[in-house]
C-alpha cells in the first residue's frame, strides 16, 4: 500500500512529532510504500500577521503542493497528523478532491478549543466547547495570550465549520482514548467516523528492575503538566521519598528553588529519550499530575513498557489508561495532599509493589505494542476504503 503522511512539526518537539515518526518506521518495516509531505511550525516566522492569519484559515500553497502530489503519486490513503498553521485544513480538500481516501489523526483538541487544551487560567475550561465561533476563546486571548491570533484560530474553525470540512473531507479520524473521542463528538465532530488507537512503545524497552527507590516527573515544566502540585507534595507536605524531575520550561524556576529548599527533590533538566527510560526502568513509581485534559500520555505507556506504576490525577486520559490500585494510582486533580498519600502507598507497600510491577507490564504487552498498533492502523485505512472496521472503533 502506498500511503502520504502529511505533518506540520513543532518548534518544540514533543510526543507529537515522535509519534508521527513511528508511524512511519512502523508501516515501512511492514513493507509499505510511504512518502511524506512536511511542514514546519518555525516557518511561521517568514509569514506576517495577516498573511500567516489567513494561512492558517486557507494555505493555498499547501492545498497547491498537496493536490499535485496526490495526483503524481496516486497514494490509496493520504494520512495527515497536524495541519497547523501552515498547511491548514485545505490540504485535506487537496487530497479529497484529488481522488484519495483521506485519514486525520487528532493528538489534542485544536478543533475545538483555540489553546488546544481546554484549560485556561490554571483550570480546565470548556467554554469554547458548544460555540459555533469560539467567541469566548477570542475575548480571553487563549491563543498565545493573543486575541488577534486567536481570532485566526477561530476564523479557521468557524470556515471549515460552516463549508463542514470535518464531515466531507475526511474518511476517518483516529483519535486516542474514548476521553478524547467524547470530548471531540461534543464539540461537534462526526462521532460515526472516529476510530480509537492508542500511541505504542516501539522498540519494546524490557522490563526494569525498579529498585531505584525514588520518584520520577519526566515532561515539560508548565502549569497544565500540574508542576505546582507536584511541588507542593513534596516541599508543603515533606514527602521524603526522593523526586527526579526531567524536563524543561517556563516553571524550572520553581524547580530550582525547591531542590534549593528540599533536599528529597532533585532537578535533572532536559534528558535525551534514551536516558528518561533507564531513570523509569529504576524509578519506583512515575508522577503523572497532569491538570488539563491529556489526549493520551506517552509517558504512561512508557512506564508500562518497563513495569513502572504510575500515579496520576483523575481527568483526561489517565484516568482510562490506569486502573486505580493495578497498574498504579489515581488522586484528584490538584490534589497535593492525595499525591503524596498515593506516592507512599505504592513505594511503601513492597508486595503491592511486585505486583503492580507485572501488572504494568502486562497491560503494555496486551495494547500498546507495535503489533497490535499496526493491525488498529491497517483497521483505520481499511474502514476509510470503505470496509468495515475488524475492532471497535468505540
């Protein structure tokens, strides 16, 4: 099968842009022909703001570079991940109207909330959710805390709305978690043409020993990841259990100050990917305090991978990847005080803690494999073809 992957890569790197790569490296090792048209989100800088505005509502450029490509080519699925801003949603015109099946993997909730988020001011917001313009998005500034820029944002998602791009130009959408599907469905989407599949771990990294003894964050520092939660359960409430904190961000300065006060909390900075593994393969547990709606959480499966449980707030994916005392913990969302209580009875619980550990292991081994991500694609592009899905797509 010759398959267009069509991405728009970030300035910042993220789970995102890993995930697009594996796919890729997956459908190739199993013999697909697979070529790609790439965009990048650091060439927003050669746009002005009106020029970039109307770009991100209509790329003529892109829907040009894309039609043509379908045609040479003759691709049987045209697979787009991110489109934003510089391809924008007239690329999937470009392939629908160039004869090709058409598939569009959503990671967040751009297409329905300008910040992509949903949260705002430090706490989860829904008020774009219902609206066919987004006004509410645009008198915050949610976009870049900028409301010019996010009626950009809006003018795209009132045009594609209205001309229903969503419904007409798309075969299939693959979302994450049945979180995501229903959030997106509310919002207006196609609920009919939505297939779950998770992200998958590939290569499969091996169990770890987890006798590390410490806990470990591993993400960017910012408010929406519930860095300031995690702060406080270690630094307000004394949790003496060693923390490892891996990332970067606009909050590494209150990293910096907490491993100044509290000896327990110890500040890695930025790792390589390879690294952030062996610290999980060691860890005791993984921190997951994430407070905005999470599309899924690599990090998670990550910890799975390598047999480490994870704590994490309630909302958004985490709650339906992680079975509450199996696979690790669940507290509620901004919870310092339940953080900690559900750190120390993982840590402090040594045959709870074997157990887990296999549990962990055989949750990754059962989803979240190469294997059973390939058959859940090849479902995806058979149902856009116009079969009929072999899984569920609920």
């Amino acid at each position: 099968m010759k398959i267009l992957m069509v991405h728009e890569s970030y300035q910042q790197p993220g789970g995102e842009d890993v995930s697009v790569g594996a796919d890729i490296e997956l459908l190739r090792s199993h013999g697909h022909d697979v070529i790609e048209y790439r965009r990048h989100n650091r060439d927003v800088n050669s746009h002005g703001a009106i020029q970039l505005g109307l770009t991100t509502v209509w790329s003529q450029s892109s829907y040009r570079e894309l039609h043509a490509l379908v045609i040479r080519e003759k691709p049987e699925i045209v697979h787009f991940h991110n489109t934003f801003p510089l391809i924008s949603p007239s690329g999937l015109w470009a392939a629908k109207r160039a004869g090709a099946r058409v598939v569009q993997t959503l990671r967040n909730y751009r297409l329905a909330c300008p910040n992509a988020l949903f949260f705002r001011n430090g706490h989860v917001c829904e008020a774009c959710l219902h609206w066919p313009v987004p006004l509410p998005g645009i008198v915050h500034g949610c976009y870049r805390h900028n409301r010019l820029a996010t009626a950009a944002v809006a003018a795209m998602l009132m045009t594609h709305r209205t001309i229903r791009t969503w419904h007409r130009a798309v075969d299939v959408f693959v979302v994450l978690t049945k979180f995501q599907k229903g959030k997106l469905a509310a919002g207006g989407f196609p609920e009919s043409k939505m297939m779950i599949r998770p992200n998958f771990i590939s290569p499969d990294p091996g169990p770890g020993p987890g006798d590390g003894g410490y806990a470990l964050f591993a993400g960017r520092l910012t408010r929406e990841k519930g860095v300031r939660t995690l702060l406080k359960a270690w630094t307000a409430l004394g949790l003496p259990i060693p923390l490892l904190v891996a990332g970067g961000g606009p909050l590494e300065h209150d990293i910096r100050f907490a491993t100044e006060t509290n000896p327990s909390v110890t500040y890695l900075g930025p790792q390589q990917h390879e690294h952030v593994i062996e610290l999980m393969k060691k860890a005791a547990c993984l921190v997951f305090p994430s407070e905005w709606y999470e599309t899924f959480g690599r990090t998670i499966i990550e910890a799975f991978a390598v047999g480490t449980p994870v704590v994490a707030a309630t909302g958004g994916a985490a709650e339906e990847l992680i079975q509450h005392g199996s696979t690790g913990a669940l507290f509620p969302s901004g919870d310092a005080e339940a953080l900690a209580e559900a750190v120390s009875g993982i840590v402090g619980k040594r045959d709870l803690y074997q157990t887990m550990r296999a549990a962990c292991r055989r949750e990754y081994l059962e989803k979240y494999t190469a294997e059973r991500a390939y058959d859940r694609l090849l479902d995806a592009y058979h149902t856009a073809s116009g079969g009929q899905p072999k899984q569920s797509a609920s």
